[in-house]
C-alpha cells in the first residue's frame, strides 16, 4: 500500500517538479549516508533525523501561516482550508514530535527563517493580494513536502517515521490540490469582476 500511494501520489505532480524545487538536502535521491541494515522501530540514519527536522519546520509553519490566513482573509474558501491546515497539521506535527522523542531527535520550536519572512510579508497585505500570496506560498510548500515525504520513504530506515510519512503523503496531496483549486476560484472571481471586453 505504502508504494501505492507513492506512486499515486507523484503522478499528480507536474512533470517538472523535481527542476523546480529540487532535493530538499541537496543530495542525490540515491544517496545513503549509512549502511542499510534491519532497523528497529526507532533506529534512524541521516535521512530521517534531516526528514524529522525539515517536516516539523513545515509542519508548524502550515500552523502559524494557517492562523494567520484565518485572521485575515475575508474568503470563506480560504479560510476553511486555513483551518484545515492548522487542524490537521497540528496533529500531524504532535505525532512526529512523539515520534521524534523516541527516536532521540532534536527538534526546533521556532519558525525557521524562511518562513519567518513568509510570515511577515503576508502580515503586510490585505483582501485579494493576501489571498493570492498566501496560496502561493502553500502551493510551493506543500509541493517541497511532497517530496520530502517520498524523500525518507525512499531512503529513511526508522519505520515509525517512514511510516508516519507515508501515511501523510495522502493528505498533504488534498492540501495541494485544493490549494490549487482555491487559486483557480480567486482567478473565476477576478475575471467575473472585470467583465467581458468593452467591443469597439
């Protein structure tokens, strides 16, 4: 099943994806930084300590940027979704925290500085605008967090993370998609706004 939904899940991605966002670490797909053995439950490699790391960054930046979306935006679609996000991500990130306990991986509680600036650049805009820059940025996060669950399926050995991970490929794909719906919504509205062209 967890292969299944792998494969499922990366065949709704643009082909051009992967040029587009690229590895999240910046190495091969192939590559292993220790030698595969049996691993028990909670035995980790690189991979899943870099995988525990980067998903909880993304994982609370879905909740503190979902908060804000629900504060400002006055579209009722964006909205939901901003607390589908913080609901859904929130518990997301509770069990990789556990998860990560056990296996004896440090986490950040803070936002990192990516999303830091992501965070107060939205502070800065209203209506519309807001709307569009918000759905864009979830667009491209959850795209990176596509691959990064396929990331430590493919090259994790801890079995509670590479299980946890694909276990969230699924959804993090529904969040994708209506992000993308969302943005197609915003577009309908616009050109109903501004009518059809004035003929000569």
């Amino acid at each position: 099943m967890r292969c299944v939904a792998l494969a499922f899940g990366l065949a709704l991605l643009p082909s051009d994806i992967w040029a587009q966002i690229g590895n999240p670490t910046g190495w091969a797909p192939d590559t292993k930084m220790e030698e595969a053995g049996v691993p028990a439950p909670n035995q980790t490699n690189y991979q899943d300590r870099l995988f525990a790391q980067l998903a909880t960054a993304g994982g609370m930046a879905e909740v503190e940027l979902g908060k804000l979306a629900s504060d400002k935006t006055a579209h009722e679609g964006v909205k939901r979704f901003a607390e589908r996000m913080i609901d859904e991500h929130g518990k997301a990130n509770d069990a990789l925290k556990t998860i990560a306990k056990e296996s004896k991986i440090p986490l950040s509680d803070q936002l990192d500085p990516d999303h830091k600036k992501v965070h107060a650049d939205l502070q800065k805009l209203d209506g519309v605008q807001f709307d569009r820059a918000y759905l864009a940025a979830q667009i491209v996060d959850h795209q990176k967090t596509v691959q990064l669950l396929a990331w430590e399926i493919g090259q994790g050995e801890d079995a509670e993370l590479q299980r946890f991970a694909s276990q969230s490929l699924t959804g993090v794909l529904e969040h994708l998609a209506a992000a993308r719906n969302l943005v197609a919504d915003l577009n309908l509205r616009s050109s109903a706004d501004n009518g059809p062209p004035a003929h000569q």
